[in-house]
C-alpha cells in the first residue's frame, strides 16, 4: 500500500511538472514565457481546490459517490476515503446489530435493569421488566431522578452509599405489597451504575412456610418431650441398675432434644421479628455473668480472662444479646481442650461502634468452613458436634440477634491457632457508659 501511495504521489507531481514545462515551451514558442507558465500555474491551482471540494464533498455527503478511476493522488485519496467509508460503515452496522442484540437480550431478562448516572442518579435506560416490576415507564421516565420515580422504596439514601451499598435482600415493590424484590447496586463504571431487581415473591413465600413450619413443628415437640423426660425422671436407676445405662444415655438424649427444640423456637422468633427495643444494656454486669457461665461450663479445666477495654454500653435487647454473647462463649468451652484459655474482651471499634470478641486456643477451622459456620446445623465436624452436645444452631442464633442490632460478626480461625468470634456494633448502637455504673 504504501507502494501505491508513492506511486500516486510522484505521479501527481510529475503531472504538474510536466503541464508547468509544457506551458513555459508553448510560451517561449510564443514570445510570453512568463505569462503561458501563470496560466498554467493558475489551472493547475484551480484544479487542486475543485480536487479538494469533491474530497471535501465526499467527506460531507451521507451517498455513496462514484470513485474516479484515475490513478493521481487526488485519485488515490478518494479511493482510500471510499474504502475507509465502507469499513466504517460494516462497523457501525456491526455495532449497532450488537447493541440491538444487548438491549434484546436485556429485555429478555426477568429481573429489572435500570442503568443509573451516579452523579443526580438519574434514569439512563432500563428493560421491559423494570415497568413490570419498578413501574418505570419509557420514555417519559429517561433522564429522570430514580429517587423520585420510586418514592415508596426510599432509596435515594442508599444509591448514595454507591460501592458501598449493601444488597436489600427484600423489599416491597412499588406496584404491589404482595411483590417482593431483592436491590443490588452494580458500579461497573465512574460514570454508569447497574440497579439490579430481582422479583423474589417465591423465595419470601417459602422461607416464611419454612419458618412457620419449623416453629409450628418445634412447639408440637415440646409436649411429648416434656412427657418422656418427666417419665424419665421418674425411673430411679438405683432400683433397676440393669437399666442405668440406658436411662442415663436417654436422659442425655431427650435435654439434647429439648435443647434443639428450644433453640429452633429462639431461631424462629428472631426470624419472624424486624425491630428491637433500644433498651441500655450494661456491659459490666453483662461481661460479669458471661465470666461466671465460662467458669461454670469449663468447671476449672480452662485459663479464662475477660478484659473490658471501652467505657461504653450497648443500646438493643438485654435477653437477646446475652444469647448471643453466651453462644460464642459456650462454643469457645466446649471445642476448646482441656488446659487451654478462653479470652472474652469488650472495646471500642476503629469507626466509634464497639467490639464484643471472644478468643479461644483450640483446634481451629480451616477457611474453607468459615463462610457457612453461621448456617443453621452445618458442622465443621459431626462427630466433635456429637461429642460437645452442639445444636448446630448456635452461630445461627448469634448472626440473627446480629443483624437485628445493625451488627456483623467477624470470624477469624486458622486449624491449631484457635478462633476469634468478633461481634462489632455500629456507633448508633453504642452510648458511654455513665460514671459510676456497675
């Protein structure tokens, strides 16, 4: 190509030259050198601006001109400016076919997409399922507030946390109560962000059948239990010491039960409930009463020291976060082996909230298990859960009392280096302490 380029040029210009000596011979031919070589100079300029015209003319014209089939530069430029139109054109048909295709398969999506300008949060472009889901309208609704589109969700707060906003799991749609939706805000650019909705109706249905059923089965459970354990009490393994170990192992059994029972009704009610009293919980007392149940559990066998670091107290339930506290202490007991410390600490957290940690030297957990320890009955080991007593719905008790106080809990294990179990409290759950309280 670059060949041809050269060619064209030298062309060009041995065209010009070669007029320009044709014009001085002709003149001195006619005794006006001078004036024949103007003439010429003058025609050749005016044909180099008609050249440019058409080359500009092309440049400017959306129709296809015919190509000359000179082979000058002018030539040559228009037939390099052709071929760049027509491969700019391929391109902009293959661009527009893929977008076509996007928003297609973005209509064909059921979940709601919505893609946001950050910096008003305004309304760039969204797919069918928004209407049906958001009540997001088009076009009248492009280039509009989304807070303002969609007042009953009141999300103009959390559009503004941006990366940080955490997914709503479930949330009223503005179309209906009865239609549920999950929100997940997608940053995927400084200038455009991702609103997820996800219709989540089914979900919601069935985790409330699975959690009305697992409370109504737990409180069905409790009356035959309380019947067979009453019995057992009752039978006096002195008078049928044949029998005393099968009595002492199906008295273990049946608290084992009672226990689980009344751990799924606890899980069950904290389920089922969305707000909490903002009582003053005091922390002195309550790191006091944890100290004793580690003594009363470890029954001298463990190294346990508590350390209140922060004069602070919490703002929640009393019962509810002395459940918590008293789980992960009771894990630490049990899953820790004999001669080994526990050490439960209360201080403040680096954003101005407070940090309940409880630390233990057993056998620790490999990463892997971490992610799902909270999970209801999952077990890193069933056999040292069956050897302990466990429940499996300890952490599962712990994490929901959590998050009804706006709380986290952080996990940190590594197999033969312990555990540390960190329950950390926003500053809107925390107050100081008053001076003089115990």
């Amino acid at each position: 190509m670059r060949d041809a380029d050269d060619a064209a040029w030298w062309r060009s210009l041995a065209g010009s030259g070669l007029l320009l000596v044709v014009a001085a011979i002709a003149g001195w031919l006619a005794g006006r050198p001078w004036a024949f070589v103007a003439m010429a100079a003058l025609a050749l300029a005016g044909w180099q601006l008609w050249s440019l015209w058409r080359v500009l003319q092309r440049l400017s014209a959306r129709s296809h001109a015919p190509v000359g089939h000179g082979r000058g530069g002018w030539q040559r430029l228009q037939r390099l400016l052709h071929r760049g139109q027509q491969e700019a054109r391929v391109r902009n048909r293959k661009l527009v076919a893929l977008l076509r295709a996007y928003r297609a398969a973005a209509d064909a999506l059921p979940d709601a997409v919505v893609v946001v300008e950050p910096s008003h949060q305004r309304i760039v472009w969204f797919n069918q399922a928004a209407t049906r889901l958001l009540g997001l309208v088009a076009p009248a609704d492009i280039d509009a507030a989304l807070g303002e589109r969609l007042p009953g969700l009141s999300i103009a707060h959390w559009l503004a946390s941006g990366r940080h906003a955490e997914p709503i799991a479930d949330i009223a749609s503005p179309m209906s109560p009865q239609l549920r939706l999950s929100l997940r805000l997608v940053p995927y650019s400084d200038e455009l962000w991702l609103l997820v909705a996800r219709d989540v109706s089914k979900l919601v249905r069935l985790e409330g059948m699975r959690r009305d059923f697992v409370a109504n089965v737990s409180h069905e459970l409790r009356t035959p239990l309380t019947v067979v354990h009453g019995y057992l009490e009752m039978l006096d393994p002195a008078e049928l010491p044949a029998w005393a170990p099968m009595l002492a192992e199906m008295q273990r059994q049946s608290q084992r039960m009672t226990q689980l029972v009344d751990d799924l009704l606890t899980l069950s009610r904290l389920e089922s409930q969305d707000t909490i009293a903002d009582d003053s919980v005091a922390m002195q007392p309550m790191l006091a009463a944890l100290r004793n149940e580690a003594h009363a559990l470890s029954q001298g066998r463990h190294d346990i020291i508590v350390e209140d670091a922060a004069p602070l107290d919490l703002l929640g339930s009393q019962q509810q976060l002395h459940s918590a506290f008293s789980n992960l202490v009771s894990n630490a007991v049990r899953y820790t082996p004999g001669g080994g410390s526990i050490r439960i600490g209360f201080e403040a957290g680096a954003d101005g909230g407070a940090v309940l940690w409880v630390r233990d030297s057993g056998r620790g957990i490999a990463a892997e298990h971490l992610p799902r320890l909270t999970e209801r009955f999952y077990r890193v080991s069933t056999s040292r859960s069956r050897e302990s007593g466990g429940t499996g719905l300890g952490l599962a008790i712990v994490k929901h009392v959590l998050q009804l106080h706006q709380a986290d809990l952080a996990i940190e294990s590594q197999p033969g280096s312990g555990s540390r179990f960190a329950c950390r409290f926003p500053p809107e759950r925390v107050q100081h302490r008053e001076p003089g309280s115990n």
